[in-house]
C-alpha cells in the first residue's frame, strides 16, 4: 500500500513547482460548461456556502464566487493556497480526509481532479470527512481521471518528482462515492494521455446526507 504522507508530499512539491504555470493555464471548455452548470443548480437549490477540495490557485473557486456563492478550499500546495487566498478565496492548506472545518459547514462541495491522487484507505476517510463537513442534503460535484485500475506514477508528468495516480474504473469509483452519499449522475470519456495511454475522465453529482 502506498504511504499516504509520502505521497502528500511528493504532490506538495509537484504542485508547488507547478502552480505559477497553472494559474495561467486555460481550463478545458468543457470544465467551464459543467462548472457554469453545478453553479446554476445551486442557485436553484439555494446553496450558498461551497467547500472547493484540490482549490489550485483558485481559477474555479474565484469563479464561484462571482456567481454569488461563498467559497473555502484546501489544497495541499501552500503556493495553490497563496494564490487562492489572493484570488480571495478562504483557503487552507490541508489534505481531502483531514479538513479544518466543524460539522455541517457546507451545503455544496466541488472537487476536480483530485481523487485519482489519493489511495484507498485515504479516498474512503475523505469521503467519510466530506460526509461530515456537509449538510445534510448537500450536492457535491466530483472530477476524476480514471482508467483500468492501475495504480503509480503518471507516465505523462515532466516535473520531479511525478504525481500518484490512482486510475481506478468506473464502477470501482463509483462505488466507492456510493458507500458514503446517493449517485444522481456518473459519465466518463475517453481522453488520450501525452504517453500515449488512454486515460477516462470520471464525472459524478452526488447527494449527501438526508434530504432536509
């Protein structure tokens, strides 16, 4: 089994090498589509206060938060987490399966491309722990790279040392978000990896909690 505070810090030092060039990089088309969308459906819902897992230098939160809604995230990078806080989200650095946060803070959560980055045993306490810092009735968007179920290193990284991947299958995700909140919809697609090896992009709404 992978060590879970190694890999935190590995990623740590990916992304804080990485973080200048990301926050000019373009999101995807259809990233901005489906966040325009989650946005929507929780000013339909009346969904105010919206946790970001994975914040990076806080493109999506910031965009959030010009759609009405107040946001928080963590991120493990305390680069990501500087220029979130000067993109004027309330960001921490902090893992997924330990949040700094009390019970019930949040009616909406957005979480992409980060789960693929977290072994079992850690993928199962943070949705435990997102289960927990929701209220009930909570909607949460989930953004993944899946794949065969293979687990190691991303062949497709340039910066040392390369991130933790785990690409688990559709079903294998899926059940796992099923063990802790009701799916409302579960996609993925194919997206061809710079190595050549296919990767599939997972897409999930779910619903924690107990209806209100």
């Amino acid at each position: 089994m992978p060590d879970g505070e190694r890999l935190r810090a590995d990623l740590a030092r990916y992304y804080d090498q990485d973080a200048i060039a990301r926050s000019r990089r373009a999101l995807t088309d259809e990233r901005v589509a489906r966040r325009a969308w989650f946005a929507a459906r929780l000013a339909e819902e009346g969904r105010r206060r919206l946790l970001e897992i994975g914040t990076g230098p806080g493109i999506d939160g910031a965009a959030f938060a010009a759609a009405g809604l107040e946001v928080a995230g963590v991120d493990l990078s305390p680069v990501h987490v500087g220029l979130a806080r000067a993109a004027g989200i309330d960001a921490y650095v902090a893992p997924a399966h330990r949040l700094p946060f009390a019970d019930g803070s949040f009616d909406a959560l957005w979480c992409m491309s980060v789960l693929m980055h977290l072994p079992d045993a850690d993928l199962e306490m943070a949705l435990a722990e997102f289960a927990r810092v929701l209220r009930p009735g909570a909607l949460a968007a989930f953004g993944t790279w899946g794949g065969d179920g293979t687990e190691g290193p991303n062949p497709d990284d340039t910066i040392d040392p390369p991130r933790y991947f785990h690409w688990r299958t559709d079903a294998s995700m899926r059940g796992a978000v099923e063990r802790h909140a009701r799916v409302e919809a579960f996609e993925s697609w194919t997206v061809p990896g710079r190595s050549g090896r296919p990767f599939r992009y997972q897409w999930c709404v779910a619903r924690f909690g107990p209806l209100p």
